[in-house]
C-alpha cells in the first residue's frame, strides 16, 4: 500500500478527490475544460502511486494479462453491446448512430484518442490508486469493486444527466472487478474503451461528453 497515512488523512483525501471535486465542478460558476482537469487529478494519483516503494508498476501496464481473458470480454462485450443498441433502437431511435452519421471524422478521431486520453487516466485513478490507497478503508475485495464503482459513477454528474450514472456505475462494477482479478490496467482499461467506444458509435455520446469534446468537434468540422 502506499506510503501509511493516518485514517482521518485518508477519508479527507478521498472526499477531496472523489466527492467535493466531481461535486465542485458539477456546480461551478463557470465552464472547465474536462480532460485538463481529469489530467490534473491523474497526475497527483500517478504521483502517489511512483512514490510508494511497495507498488508494483507492473499493474500500471502488465498487458500480458488481456489474451487469456481476451475471449471472455468479448462475449460479454457483444452480448452488452447488443442490449445497449437494442435500448437506444427502441426508446431513442433518433440517437441511433447519430455521431457516426452526423460527423465520421470526429468520430474516428474520439475512436483513436479517446481510450488514451480519457480511460486510461480514468483506470489510473478509479483503479490502481484507489484499489492501492483505500484497501485499508474499505476491506475486502467486493467492497473495493463496489465503492471504486460509486465513486466513478458519482464522478460523472457532471454530465448532468441520471443515464451516464447508471451505465458508468455497471460499468465500474466490470472495469474493477477486472483489474483486481486481472492485476493489470491494460486489461481494465481495453474493457473500458469498448463500452465507451460503443456507447459513443450507438449514438448515447451526448450524455458523455463535456466541453472539451465539443470544442475540439467544431475545431474539426471548421
């Protein structure tokens, strides 16, 4: 675990980090760019993480992990994939592969960036440092998958919207179940880029996206 912090210390870190910024930028004043701000935060956990001599970085990668798991992931993938199309094509018809429709090369461009600038940072944060930092918080494995879970679901109210929460919440329950099954955050994190892949091909990417992604959309379509 990371360098021993006191008890208190550490529950005021993660509501810091985990309750008081999701909730400070849902609410602020003013408009914040959202990967700048993700980076920020991802970067003191990084930071954390290299300083404690008894983490193993090898979970920071360790890609090794994916093949053996690699038929399993796809079958659940497919067969989520299924019925999260299947949603949109019955309650939300005109969202049905709207991106891809309405702008391909933004949409490529989100493909190829989006798992590294976005999930990667996010596994780092949601995963590696919490499922490190807080063991001694929140003991046992399926009580850390659970908690990681909320808290990357309650980070996304600043979509402002109660979709984004509930997908992300099933989601977190996947994407940590796997990493601490797995020990590796490129197994993790290529699970997470295809639901986030896909939620954005189904067309559900409205509700996942911020000001950052739209002012680099119409950057690209000028």
């Amino acid at each position: 675990m990371l360098n021993p912090m006191p008890r208190s210390a550490l529950i005021l870190e993660f509501l810091i980090l985990f309750i008081a910024l999701p909730l400070g930028y849902r609410f602020a004043p003013f408009r914040i760019p959202a990967l700048p701000f993700l980076w920020g935060v991802t970067a003191y956990a990084w930071w954390q993480l290299l300083r404690d001599p008894h983490f193993d970085r090898a979970r920071l990668w360790n890609a090794g992990a994916l093949p053996p798991r690699l038929s399993w992931i796809l079958i659940t993938f497919i067969l989520a994939a299924f019925f999260i199309w299947l949603g949109v094509h019955g309650f939300a018809p005109q969202l049905e592969w709207s991106f891809v429709r309405r702008s391909p090369g933004f949409w490529a461009f989100v493909m190829l960036l989006y798992p590294v600038l976005s999930v990667y940072p996010q596994a780092l944060l949601y995963r590696a440092f919490f499922f490190t930092r807080y063991a001694g918080l929140f003991p046992g494995r399926w009580t850390m998958v659970l908690v990681s879970a909320a808290a990357f679901a309650f980070m996304h109210i600043i979509f402002r919207n109660w979709l984004a929460v509930a997908l992300t919440f099933a989601g977190g329950i996947l994407f940590a179940s796997r990493y601490a099954e797995s020990g590796s955050l490129f197994t993790s994190t290529f699970e997470h880029a295809l639901y986030g892949c896909w939620i954005f091909t189904v067309g559900l990417g409205q509700y996942f996206y911020h000001g950052t992604i739209a002012t680099v959309g119409s950057m690209l379509r000028r």
